[in-house]
C-alpha cells in the first residue's frame, strides 16, 4: 500500500476510534454522575451500551475500559501523523555529494517503516484485547453496545493497515525504539507533544470519577452480598437527587400496596442483563429496608419478557418460559422462587427453553412445566399488558411510588429513594 494511502486510512480509523471510545468515557461519566442519565445509544433491551457499561467488564480498577482505548487511538492518531505522506526516495538513488540530503531521505524512509512496526505491534495487541471484549459483550452479556462496535471495527482497520507497511521491520523494532527515542528528544515539538499525551493519560486514568462505596467501579455479582454503598445526608448529590424525585410525576398502580409506605415493582426479563445486574444490586438494599421497617417497604415483581410469544416482540428466546417458571416455582414457596429467580440470572449467558425446564425441575421440583406452561402462560401475558398500560417499552422498568424509572438507578441513590419516600410517607 503506498504510505500517502495508509497514512490517510490509519487516520480514519485512529480518529474512528478516538471519537468512539471518548464518546463511551463521556456516557460512562454521566452514568456515574447523574442516576437519572439515560444514554443515547440505548436502543433496545440488547442494543444497549449502559448495560454493558456497567457490568463487571465495564472498568478496570474503577477506570473505564474506554479510557484506555482513549488512550491508545490517541497514540495511534500521532503515530498515524508522524507517517511521511510519500514515500522518501530510496538512500541509494541519492548523490553522495548530497550528505544532508541523503540522510534526510535515509531517516524519512527509516522512521515510516518503525512508526508502521509501531502501529502493526499496538493494533495486534487492541485486536486481541478487542476479540475479548467482543466475545464479553456478544455472548456474555448478550448486549450490543453501538459506541464499542465502532471501536472493534477502528481496531480491525488499523491492524489490516499497519500490516501492510509495518511487518518488514518488526525484526529490528526493538532497536529502531531507542533510535526513534533519541530523535524525539532532539526535537522540541515532537517532545512537548509527547509529554502532553503522557500528561494527559495519566490525568484521565488517575481523575476519572468512581463511584462513591465502589472502589472498582463495578458491583459484581459476586459482590452481592456486601453492604451497598449509601450517601450521606449533606451529600450534594443526594440533595439534587431527593429534589428530582420528590418534582416527578406519579403513576397510579392498581397494586396493592397492603399498607406499605414504598411500593417498588419491576418489570423484568430474565434474559435481561440490567435486570440482573439491578437483581444483584438491590437485593441487600431491599432486605435492609424490610428488615428496618416491617411492612413499611413492599418489593413486587412483574413479568415484562422481550418475547414473541408472551409480547409484542423481542429477541430472547426463554423469556416466557423463565417467567412461568418462576411463577411455578412460587407455588412452592416465596423461598423456591427466589433461588430459581438466582439460578436464572446465574445461568444468564447460556439460558434457553430446555434449561429453564430442567432449572424448575432441579430448583424447585416442578415436574410438570409443560402441562402447566399454558395456563400460567397467560398470567405472564397478563403483567405484559398491564406494563403496556403504563408505558412500559424495556427492562428493567421500575415504579417507586409510582414515579418511573426506566432502567434503574445506581444502587446507592435506589437507597435514597426508598428511605426519602419512607420519610415522605411519615410526613403524610
């Protein structure tokens, strides 16, 4: 590939990849900053970015992965620059008489083929980084995240590129580095550029804002069991959230509350991955407050899968069957629906209608799923319909007192909102 060629392709992707993964970094700012953010690139229930955001595989450390790929297209966008726009005259094809020529034309050529050897090591490694994350988000998370598709595909396009220029001299890479080092520090410009860029990765890796009681950023469900993070009370945050809150407005629910001062329902889809993200984050928040105050807070589940044969459409094949299966399993005692409802969202990723059959069967002993199926099928569709009503389109939706809430809260201003609308019910 000529080198004006590759150097305008590899800039494509670079900057591709660059608006990309800041765009990712700014939504997972405001998801982190502001608990009623719903981001732009949340299309459906599996078109979903947030969910695959804030999953366990959303942050390193309590650093965005985006970060990091703001990071890197960023150096591949001045790698990609640094390339010469033609390629230099061949050193032998030079007058000797021409010394200074000959050099210019010898280091021009030199610095073009390692900056490509650069460009083909760095996109090797993204490729692999990005096959995973793929794989993570595709298969795992079955979630589709539209910002970091534009990354895979920025990634695929620099490796092809930079495979073209760049393999020739991978054998004397490690020698070209101190070479190249010694080049950048005699040139005033090119260094203060590359002390900007350490600067200002270092700043975003080291002030990116994590989540207050999450030192990783992350609630996995591993950590389900540990303490959820809370607010204090001159927190300026939870100030503005209570003021958002207590300004929305209200949806009448025609369930029953049975004297409760918090009716919370969610409308839920076992193969959703934010309902089980919500599932385990809110489980020790739930049982606090129910603990604390008996029959002062009442948590209802309603059935909402993104599923044909239940609703209007969708595309996870065992919603329906997950639902009654829960519903069959209640039967059995509030306890047996609660391990099975644990059980489904454990075995998320390779859920299907066979295995949720043999789910029941094991977790709840229910023997005869199919001859119940199509009478409890019908009380599935009935939650449907009742979400439909309330303009209900995705999961997890949530009312709180009425007040809707279209993919759940971070979990420590879910706190928040349970304990001001316990207050606000005292008040009453």
């Amino acid at each position: 590939m000529q080198t004006t060629t590759a150097r305008t392709s590899l800039l494509v992707f670079a900057l591709l990849g660059l608006a990309a993964s800041v765009s990712s970094a700014y939504v997972h700012y405001r998801l982190v900053a502001d608990p009623t953010y719903t981001s732009f690139c949340n299309v459906s229930a599996t078109v979903n970015c947030e969910s695959v955001y804030q999953s366990a595989y959303g942050a390193v450390g309590g650093v965005p992965v985006a970060i990091f790929g703001a990071i890197f297209f960023a150096l591949a966008t001045l790698l990609a620059w640094s390339l010469p726009g033609r390629p230099a005259p061949a050193a032998a094809a030079v007058p000797a008489r021409k010394g200074a020529l000959r050099t210019a034309a010898v280091e021009s050529a030199e610095t073009g083929t390692s900056t490509g050897g650069y460009l083909f090591v760095l996109s090797t490694l993204a490729l692999a980084a990005v096959l995973y994350f793929a794989y993570v988000s595709f298969f795992v998370l079955k979630a589709v995240c539209l910002l970091c598709v534009a990354t895979y595909v920025a990634v695929l396009g620099l490796f092809v590129v930079s495979g073209s220029i760049g393999p020739a001299r991978l054998a004397s890479l490690p020698g070209d580095v101190g070479r190249d080092m010694r080049r950048l520090a005699r040139n005033p410009v090119a260094l203060t550029i590359a002390l900007l860029y350490i600067a200002g990765a270092a700043s975003a890796v080291a002030f990116f804002p994590r989540e207050r009681g999450d030192s990783d950023g992350t609630v996995a469900a591993q950590q389900q069991q540990a303490a959820a993070p809370t607010l204090p009370a001159s927190d300026p945050g939870r100030q503005q959230f209570e003021q958002w809150l207590a300004a929305q407005p209200r949806v009448p629910l025609t369930i029953p509350n049975d004297g409760a001062k918090v009716l919370i329902v969610k409308f839920n889809d076992y193969q959703c991955p934010p309902c089980r993200q919500t599932f385990n984050e809110y489980g020790p928040i739930i049982a606090k407050y129910v603990s604390q105050h008996p029959g002062q807070v009442k948590f209802v589940t309603k059935d909402f899968p993104l599923e044909a044969e239940c609703n209007t459409g969708g595309v996870h094949e065992a919603g329906c069957e997950a639902a009654a299966a829960v519903r069959m399993a209640r039967i059995k005692g509030e306890q047996k629906a609660e391990e099975l409802e644990r059980w489904l969202f454990d075995n998320q990723p390779a859920i299907s209608p066979a295995l949720v059959r043999r789910g029941v069967r094991e977790v709840a002993g229910v023997a005869d799923f199919d001859a119940q199926y199509p009478k409890v099928l019908e009380q599935v569709r009935a939650d449907v319909a009742l979400g439909r009503q309330l303009g209900v389109t995705s999961t997890p939706t949530f009312f709180i007192n009425g007040v809707k809430i279209v993919g759940g809260l971070r979990p420590q201003f879910f706190d928040v909102a349970i304990a001001s609308e316990l207050a606000r019910g005292s008040d009453r």
